[in-house]
C-alpha cells in the first residue's frame, strides 16, 4: 500500500483525535463573552497541567492534519 492510498485512512484518524482534543479543552468564558460582555478575567488564565499538555497536543496534531491535507493536494 502506497502513501496515496494510506493518506486518507491517517487524515481520518488524525481529524477524530482533533476533534477528541478540541472538545475535552475547557474554557472560563462564558456565553456572555461571546456577545461583548466584560468578562475579561475569564479569558486569561495559565495552563497547567494535563491542560497544558492536551493543548500542545491539540496544536501538533493540528499542524500535521495540515500536512496531511497539503501533501493530499501534491500527491495524486
């Protein structure tokens, strides 16, 4: 099996453990914020933690979903 048949199958795998990440990351603000409300304590906080680790790897995967896609566009 060639990358270009193996590629699909890890930008799904990929795209599932970022939507897992995205979703398990909690946030202060409430919906207030969202419509201009002052709520500005909320919005800065420092990660610590599981937090932190779970939004490194929220960025990493991320980035190589993105490589992903963009070596899906050049390899055909």
């Amino acid at each position: 099996m060639t990358l270009h048949g193996l590629l699909p199958y890890i930008q799904i795998v990929l795209a599932v453990i970022l939507i897992v990440c995205v979703l398990l990351q909690q946030t202060g603000a409430s919906l207030g914020g969202a419509f201009g409300g002052d709520n500005f304590s909320a919005a800065y906080h420092t990660r610590r933690g599981m937090e932190k680790n779970l939004f490194y790897t929220t960025i990493i995967v991320g980035i190589l979903f993105a490589l992903s896609s963009f070596a899906a566009l050049i390899i055909k």
